[in-house]
C-alpha cells in the first residue's frame, strides 16, 4: 500500500507523535509510507497532483526516534512523487497551530486533499468534513445532551452575565485553537479579573465562555472513534485518562498532565453512539473523544493524539486495527475502481 502522512512541517514532527507511530508501523508492514508537509504540494497544469515527499530508507525499525531521524535526515528518501498514485492520505496537519504568518498553511491540506480525492485517492479524514470543523463551533453542531451550557461572543457583557448565571464557574477559551493554549478557569473569586482574561482570549478572536464541569478536577478522559465507533483491539478500549498536575484546570499533557488507564463506562459509550451519526455523515475516520463525566468538552478532529498513551495504559498497540481499517478501504477502492464518494469510503 501506499500511503502519505499530510504534516504541518515535516521538520517539526516529533517522534512520540500518533503520525509517527502510524507511519513507522506502516513502514514496517512494507508499505510506501511518505510524510508530506503542507508546504510541500504542487497542482500542474495537466491537473495531477504532486508532493515533495520522504520515507525511511532502511527495512524494519524498532524505535520511533531512529525512524523520523532516518525520514527527516540526509538518509530519507526523499522525492517529488505523485500523490495521484497513492492509494491513501491521511490529514494530520492541525491548522490551528498555523497562524501568523503561515496562514495559507491552514487550508493547503484541505483544498489539496480535495482534488485527490477528485482523483480517486482515499483521503482521511474526509477534508470536506474537515473544512467544516476548522474551529470549536462544529461542536455545537452536536446534540446538546452531550454538551456543557456554551456562549460564543466577543461581549464582555454577555460573558459577564454568563458567568452570573452559572455561579461565577466558568471556562473561557478560544473558538480557534487547541492543545489548552488561553484556557483560564473563573471562579467566583476571580471575577474581579475576568476583564483581563476576556481580553487574553478575544485576542485570538471570538470567545466561548462554558459551563464548568465539577468532574474536570479528576481529568478528563480521551476516547478514539474509528469509523464512528469506538476504536477497541484485543478487547482493549483505544483510551486514555488525562490526569491534572497541582491547580492547573488544564490535563494536557504538554502542560503538565499524566496519563492513566480509563474506564470506559456505558456513559462514555452512551455518548459515541449519540455523535456517531454526524461523525459519520461528515466522513471522520479517526477522532479523539474527550469526555468529562456524563458530558463531552471537545471533538478533536484534526490530528488526535495520545494513541501511544492508551497504548501504554492498556499494553496494546492500537496502529495496527487503524492501519488494518485503511488497507480494507484500499480494498474496496480497487474493487470499484476508485469509483466511490470519498465521504461515504472515510468510514466504511
């Protein structure tokens, strides 16, 4: 099989990332597994569809750290291949992370997954249902049963009275945005204040002001969904629980967070099946869930990480039943002569 990874920058991938895990186990099954920056396409005239790509260039490897030292060193292979040929893509860029001045990275893997899809290219997660998800309101497109009480605004006074109404416990963060950057949890005591972190917020743009959850103080939980359903191998659940550290309300694990087993309950699966359909509908192959007692605080579409996590909790390697999912949707594409709707074949 061949198979490109679409990364922010190839430069910048770090090796315990799930792009890595992904494409380093794929090397090792033999197939073609090219990473591939946003920067990195080019559309000719004749309408194919090309990347500057690299690849590993010995067999088999056995730590993560040798193999994207091989991929971003002098040793890759490195090419100018056709992305035509390639039987599958999958979209790892975060467009969130390119601001400033590499704003036109945020669409590139977008507009560029379109037109191979358009040429029969499995492309995943499907970038029409990307292009809908480029920020935090896609979440309330979801049932408002699995939601926190949100307000989305840039006024002070809204957020003000929101905070009023919910007892002073709110989360403020940014509609664009992730990885718990500008996150700040108001308590009563801290209204005093709230002006000053509206402001850090509302810089970046829009505002959502949200109900806080009592339960966030044990974590929050990061579930995956593979083709709308949750991702389970060897009767193991592909999740994590992401533990808090001290008084920061934020479980990320770049800012300070731990790792520890979760207990996947009939509330989390309960909450899968209520955003399954929409997922579906929107072509979302892989997704991470992260849940908060009976309630969910963000769908991460673009990139969800922290499959190396739940490996290490459950002591199971979750890349394979992922890559085993791409290569039946090859399957079928070969059957159908790469004649299908790219929407409909992301979670087949």
């Amino acid at each position: 099989m061949k198979i490109g990874f679409v990364v922010n920058d190839i430069s910048t991938e770090v090796a315990k990332y799930t792009t890595t895990r992904l494409a380093m186990t794929g090397h090792n099954r033999g197939y073609e597994s090219w990473l591939i920056g946003v920067g990195d396409f080019d559309l000719e005239v004749d309408e194919r569809i090309y990347a500057r790509a690299r690849r590993a260039p010995k067999n088999r490897y056995k730590l993560l750290e040798s193999y994207l030292a091989d991929v971003q060193g002098p040793r890759a292979v490195s090419e100018r291949i056709c992305v035509d040929d390639l039987d599958a893509v999958m979209l790892r860029n975060d467009p969130s992370t390119d601001t400033g001045q590499r704003a036109w990275a945020q669409q590139a893997g977008i507009i560029f997954g379109r037109a191979a899809t358009r040429r029969g290219v499995i492309v995943l997660n499907d970038p029409d249902g990307l292009a809908g998800a480029q920020n935090k309101m896609y979440f309330q497109d979801f049932p408002e049963e699995v939601r926190p009480h949100t307000l989305i605004t840039r006024d002070r006074a809204e957020i003000k009275e929101f905070a009023r109404k919910q007892g002073g416990n709110i989360v403020l963060k940014p509609l664009q945005g992730s990885g718990g950057m500008n996150v700040f949890l108001v308590r009563p005591d801290d209204l005093s204040n709230l002006n000053q972190m509206i402001d850090a917020v509302s810089r970046d743009g829009y505002v959502i002001a949200q109900e806080y959850l009592p339960a966030a103080v044990e974590g929050d939980t990061r579930l995956f969904l593979m083709n709308g359903v949750p991702l389970r191998h060897k009767s193991k659940y592909a999740a994590f629980r992401r533990v808090r550290r001290g008084d920061d309300m934020r479980s990320n694990r770049h800012v300070g967070g731990g790792v520890a087993p979760a207990e996947i309950t009939s509330t989390e699966l309960e909450i899968a099946e209520i955003v399954r359909p929409k997922l579906v509908a929107d072509g979302m192959f892989f997704v991470g869930l992260d849940i908060v007692g009976s309630k969910l605080m963000e769908i991460n579409v673009f990139t969800p990480g922290g499959l190396g996590s739940a490996q290490q909790v459950e002591g199971v390697s979750f890349n394979r039943p992922v890559l085993d999912a791409i290569e039946r949707k090859v399957r079928y594409a070969h059957f159908y002569r790469r004649n299908f709707r790219n929407v409909e074949m992301a979670t087949l």
